[in-house]
C-alpha cells in the first residue's frame, strides 16, 4: 500500500463520531480504515459510473464563437445636434479676429 501524505479533516456532531468509533471497535476495525474504505470504493463507483455516462453520450455538436464583430456591436459616433431655428453661427468680431498676442507685437502709429 502507498504511503499516506494528505490528511483531511471532517467535521461532524460528536454523537455521529462517537457512534462510528464504537461501531468500528465493536467490529475490531480502525475508524481511519473504514473510512479509507469508503472513500476507494465511493470513488471507484463514481469514476465508473462517470466514464460511462460520457462514453454513451452523444457527442453534441457546439456552438460556433461569435465573430469579434458579432461579439461587440460597433458603437455609432454621435451625431451633431442640428442647430435651432434661427440661430446663426457666431460672427467673428473685431476683438475676436486678432489674439492679443499679435496686437501686442505691433507698434500703434
């Protein structure tokens, strides 16, 4: 038998554990083998009972992934507020047209 290197702890109601260690005494059996029992053959019956579920499935054919476009939708760019009856774009106006830095440069005559 292999070397035991992984320990599990368990907890239970001390009635449930106390019963099982007596059982287990009565019969001259080592709680911690009965248990090791148990968890071969539980395993041993599932991992059976498992495989065959998978080998008499049908193989079902999945899904395709979606293309990254399909994915995520392109986000539309917003369109431009159209502007409200009767308003006119901005004038440019004399304190507009030149930035200060300019007029600062000439010399008034």
């Amino acid at each position: 038998m292999s070397s035991k290197d992984a320990g599990m702890r368990v907890r239970v109601e001390r009635e449930l554990r106390d019963g099982f260690i007596a059982a287990c005494q009565s019969q001259g059996l080592v709680a911690a083998e009965v248990l090791r029992d148990f968890m071969r053959g539980f395993a041993a019956k599932h991992s059976t009972v498992q495989r065959a579920l998978f080998d008499a499935a049908p193989v079902l054919a999945l899904p395709a992934a979606p293309l990254a476009s399909e994915a995520r939708p392109e986000v539309q760019p917003k369109p431009k507020p159209k502007p409200k009856l009767g308003s006119r774009p901005a004038r440019r106006t004399a304190s507009t047209a030149k930035s200060p830095a300019r007029s600062a440069r000439k010399a008034p005559r």
